[in-house]
C-alpha cells in the first residue's frame, strides 16, 4: 500500500518499569499497519510534563493525523472502528 499509516505514540519506559499498556498499545498499531513513531518518557517528570501539557491524566497517549485518540483501551476501540 503506498498511503503508510503514521501514528505517534508517547509511552512511558523508566529504568524500574516498562508501562504494559504503551507497549499493547504500540503492538496494536503495528499490527493494524500504522508505522509507529514510538515517543519514550524516560522519566516520571517528563511523563508528568507531557500530562500536563496535553490535560491528560494517564499514558500511553495516541495521536494518529494529529487528532488525539487516547490511550490503549481508546486504541484499540479506535482499530475496531477502522477495520469495520
């Protein structure tokens, strides 16, 4: 297919704890097709800066041409629709 599918993905990976639902998250997209730009908070205050930026209260976070769709329950709501 030539039109690739982007998405952005900011998740969070500490040295002490890989969030299970930004990688779910990234596994969905990838296996939708969506090339993923998989964006890492390496720290707890630059999750908490990205959160506050974008008046969100959790991450993952998924953005996909610039819209907003969440985290990974949204995600994955977000690919059912699409496939239907």
């Amino acid at each position: 297919m030539s039109d690739s599918k982007k998405a952005i993905l900011y998740r969070m990976v500490l040295p002490d704890h890989i969030c299970p639902f930004g990688v779910r998250a990234k596994q969905m997209l990838q296996g939708a097709g969506y090339d993923v730009d998989d964006k890492i908070l390496q720290t707890r205050e630059e999750t908490d800066a990205f959160k506050a930026e974008h008046r969100v209260d959790t991450t993952p976070q998924v953005f996909i041409d610039g819209t907003r769709i969440g985290g990974s329950d949204e995600t994955e709501q977000f690919l059912a629709k699409a496939k239907a």
